[in-house]
C-alpha cells in the first residue's frame, strides 16, 4: 500500500499531512475525483466567483501524481 496525500485549495489552502493508505493507484484517482464532489457539496454558494479550486495528490515524497482544477464561470446576467 501508498500513502496518499490530498490537499485542497479554495480560497484557502488546507495541507494534507496525515494523507491515506490506499492499495492501488486507481483508487487514489477516484477519491481525488469524490474530495472533489464533497468540496463543491459542502460550499456551493461560495464555489461561484471565486478563485479555481483543485484537488492536488502527491505521495509521502511530496511529488505531484495528479491534480484537478474546478473553476465554475457565470455570466453577469444570472451570477447571484
């Protein structure tokens, strides 16, 4: 098994430093992907019009094994 560190930035950076256990390399991707859907599910007002937010994995070396950049764009007629 890898440990697996997910940090997240939207208007703040929060840093990883315990990260997770996890068997194959897949299965770190797809809960990238979920931290992904629970960040915008736990925020959705403050996700529009503000900076882009990414999920950023890396492994107990600190080397980036993948990231995901959300970024939710209205135009001025329908924003609030």
């Amino acid at each position: 098994m890898a440990r697996y560190f997910f940090h997240m930035q939207t208007d703040v950076r929060q840093t990883d430093n315990e990260g997770i256990e996890i068997a194959e390399p897949s299965e770190a991707r797809r809960q990238a992907i979920q931290t992904c859907g629970e960040m915008m599910k736990e925020a959705p007002e403050v996700f529009w019009g503000s900076r882009p937010w990414n999920v950023t994995v890396t492994d107990a070396t600190g080397r980036i094994l993948w990231e995901i950049f959300m970024d939710g764009v209205s135009t001025p007629e329908v924003s609030n």
